[in-house]
C-alpha cells in the first residue's frame, strides 16, 4: 500500500472528503508558522475594521457610507473568528493586541488618514484587501486541509466576504478615479507598496526589503471627524420641516400615504450608522465582543436605509424630494459624550419596543396592501429587538437599575439642542415642508385621488422630538 495506489472502502471519499491522501501527506505549516500568519490577518482585518468604521460619518456619499458600514460589520466578524482561532492554537495570552510591523501599522495609518475619498478607495481597496485575499488564499495552498482544517474552515468563509469587497472595490474605483486623480497619488501609492515591501509582504511571508519609509498623510495622528456630511443629493440637510412620528400615528390617516412616512423613517436612518460610528471609534479598552456587536447595529441600521431607499424607488418616488436630514447625528456627535450618544441610542430602542413601536410600523404596513413596506417593518422589528438585547448587554449592565439607564438617555437626549431657529436664520434651511410635492408624486403612481387633508400636513419638528415629547428648550 502506498499513498498513490491507497483504496478506500469501495471508493468511497476519504478523509470525510477533506481532501486526497497525497494531499493529506502534505507537510504544510507548523503550529507556530500557522498562528503567526493568523495574527498578521488579524490585525490587518482589525485595521481595516478601524478604517471603514472611522470614515463612515464624513464620507459625503450614502452608497460608500453603506459599503463601509457592511464592510466594517465583515471584518468585525472576522476578527472574532480568528481571535477565537488562534485562542485555539496553545497562545494563551493571545497577545493579539502586538504591531506585528512597523511599516505594516504605517500602511494602514496612511490608510486612514487619506485626505480624499478617491485616496481611501485607492488604498482600500486596490492595496489592502487585495493584499489581504493573496495572503489568507496563500496560506489555504499551503497549510495541510487535515490536521489545520479549523483555520482551513475560518479562512473559507472570510475569503468568501472578501472577495465580495474586492469586488466592490473593482466597480467602485472606476467611478469615483479618474486618470487625473490616479496621477497625483502615484507617489503615496508608492508609499503604500513600499511599506509592504518593508513588512515582508502583509503575512510576512517574503524577506523584508529594506526601504526607507517616510510619512505622508499620517505625519500627523489622525483625528476622527464626528461632523456628518452628505452629497448633493441631499440639498436641505437641517429640514426639520415635516414630523414623521405626529404623521404615523395619527389616527385620521389612513395606511397607504403612512408607508411613505416610514421609507422616510427608514432612509434617514442613515443617521445612525454616523453616529454610531462616532461612539465605536471614540470608544477604546473594550472587549472585541462589543466592537462586534455595536458594528453589526451599525450595519442593520445602514440596511434599513436602505430599505427605506429601495422603498420609494418601488414606490415611484424620487427620494431626492424628499429632505432627509442629518441633524439629530450632527446633535449628537457634537454635544454628547460617547456614553451619553449610547445612552440616547438605548433610550429610543426603549420606545421602539411597545405595541406602539417597531409592532405598530409592521402593522401599518400589514394593513398598507404594500407588501415591501410590510417585509422591511417585519425584519426592521426583528433587527430592532436584537438592538435592544445589544443596548443591555453594553450600556444597561453598567447601572443599577434598567429604570436608571432609561432616564440616564432621557436626560442625555434632553441636553441636545436643536437649532430650528437659528438654522433657519442662518439660511441654513427654511424648513421647507416637502411632504405635499411627496405625496403627490405617489398618488399619481398609486392612481388614486390626492386626498386635500393628507396634503395639507405641516407638522414640523420644531416643538417636538422623534418620539415626540415637547422640546423644552431650541437654539
């Protein structure tokens, strides 16, 4: 018997279908070279976790603010999977938190501190994921499937997502990179390859090149940037013109014109992810668990932007119409602490969980016939439910009482100041009410009579909140 001629029963697969003996037979990598290779991925993916996360807020455009807020929530889940890997492999302590080198943590300073957004996709997505794929593709050829098949398996499923953001990236650049802008990088480009070559290839896996590395756009630290921004689709960010909540839950409208009320609910979301954001970035010291979790709030909220996008555009409507305001992120990042931001997140998912909450929005949309808005209230709820789980797990275990951590929110929301007027005065915005132009549109699409007391709505935000309770006090 020999590895080439070996049979097993009756032909069938061996080795659970893993792989062939001769493959099987393979030396591959010891333990320690295998744990090495994991930690450098580990921190790449941490990195990259660091970068999407910090530039959601101030990127102008909503389709890169949702890519790296998917993005973020991946590589969040990634790290867990190999922080957990190596945990396995005889390490404890991990000592995960080590700069494995120090052109590599330069790479990826110079990362996150690019001035422009065709910068950041440039070495996003064209030097580091890539870079990433090879390395984690490089060690799947290499390993023996058998005896590291865990890694085998955590490495499969990671390069499956990757390459989903690579792919991204590979329509993205074109869009947004011209020939021009590709000219006036190709130093820092340079830079950036130069810095691999130092590190010995992202793994490590070649011999390190010796070449001198000076900083660019990381010569100064990088410090986050809490102010949200938007692109021009987005003409009349401080409209707080029309009251969504005061439409939702009057009970002389009907359900019909109330699912338009609810995409716009869902596509202003987009708040959200900008400002959580603000809270992951500005927040250290905490266990890899509630960067994970708090990521993938982040990601549910972004997705239920984008429902709220696909909604109207089902609907017939152009969303540009309507003025979907970043206000209560700007508030929030500029006048609160992190844990206070926290604390006004757990506070609103406490009101979402009442019969007249995230129930009554699927209820709405149940009795609306529009079967959209009935799927995305249904798996908005379900999402909404796994928030509030996330709230006490991170933010409600830290007081006495749930009651303590529900007023702490209260009074940490209460102390935003909403400047309607002084927005207004400014010229800022007029506050223009948008909604009967809206409403309009989708009656033509709907082919039904405009009804002149739906149009006729002007309820504004200027004396009330979200949920709304009076605003006792306005800049």
């Amino acid at each position: 018997m020999s590895v080439e001629n070996y049979q097993s029963y009756r032909g069938l697969p061996s080795l659970a279908g893993l792989c062939t003996m001769q493959a099987a037979t393979n030396p591959g990598l010891s333990v320690e070279e295998v744990v090495r290779r994991h930690k450098r991925h580990h921190y790449t993916l941490k990195r990259l976790y660091e970068i999407f996360t910090a530039r959601i807020t101030a990127e102008p455009i909503m389709e890169l603010k949702n890519a790296f807020s998917l993005h973020s929530h991946l590589c969040a889940e990634h790290v867990a999977a190999l922080r957990k890997r190596v945990g396995e492999m005889r390490e404890p302590p991990l000592h995960l938190d080590a700069v494995p080198s120090e052109p590599l943590a330069i790479f990826f300073d110079e990362i996150l501190a690019a001035p422009t957004t065709e910068e950041l996709l440039l070495g996003l997505y064209e030097k580091a994921l890539p870079a990433l794929q090879a390395g984690m593709t490089r060690l799947l050829e290499q390993t023996n499937v058998l005896v590291d098949h865990p890694s085998v398996r955590v490495y499969r499923f990671a390069l499956l997502e990757i390459q989903d953001m690579v792919e991204f990236g590979r329509k993205a650049v074109p869009c947004l990179v011209d020939a021009g802008a590709r000219a006036r990088t190709a130093g820092w480009l340079q830079l950036l390859d130069d810095c691999l070559a130092a590190a010995g290839n992202l793994d490590g896996t070649l011999a390190p090149v010796s070449k001198t590395i000076v900083r660019q756009h990381s010569a100064q630290p990088y410090v986050f940037d809490g102010v949200p921004r938007r692109d021009q689709r987005f003409p009349d960010p401080y409209n707080m013109g029309v009251n969504a909540e005061a439409f939702l839950y009057n009970p002389e409208f009907p359900p019909a014109p109330k699912t338009l009320m609810m995409f716009y609910k869902r596509i202003r979301e987009l708040d959200v992810p900008e400002m959580m954001a603000s809270i992951i970035a500005e927040t250290k010291g905490k266990p890899w668990d509630y960067y994970k979790d708090m990521t993938r709030q982040l990601w549910d909220e972004a997705r239920h932007a984008m429902m709220g996008e696909v909604g109207f555009v089902n609907a017939g409507v152009d969303w540009t119409k309507v003025m979907i305001n970043f206000t209560w992120s700007l508030g929030l990042n500029t006048q609160l602490k992190p844990w206070e931001r926290h604390a006004v997140l757990y506070f609103i998912e406490q009101g979402l969980m009442p019969r007249t909450g995230k129930r009554f929005e699927w209820e709405v949309g149940v009795a609306s016939k529009n079967p959209l808005s009935a799927l995305f209230q249904d798996y908005d709820w379900a999402d909404e439910v796994l928030h509030a789980k996330i709230g006490r797990d991170w933010y409600v275990s830290a007081f006495k009482t749930p009651q303590e951590a529900v007023k702490f929110g209260d009074e940490s929301w209460t102390k935003v100041l909403i400047g309607w007027g002084e927005w207004r005065d400014k010229g800022l915005t007029t506050h223009r009410n948008w909604w009967p132009a809206v409403y309009q549109e989708a009656c033509q699409k709907w082919g039904v009579p405009v009804d002149p007391q739906i149009l006729a709505y002007d309820t504004t935000y200027e004396h009330q909140r979200a949920d709304l309770k009076e605003i006792s006090a306005s800049a």
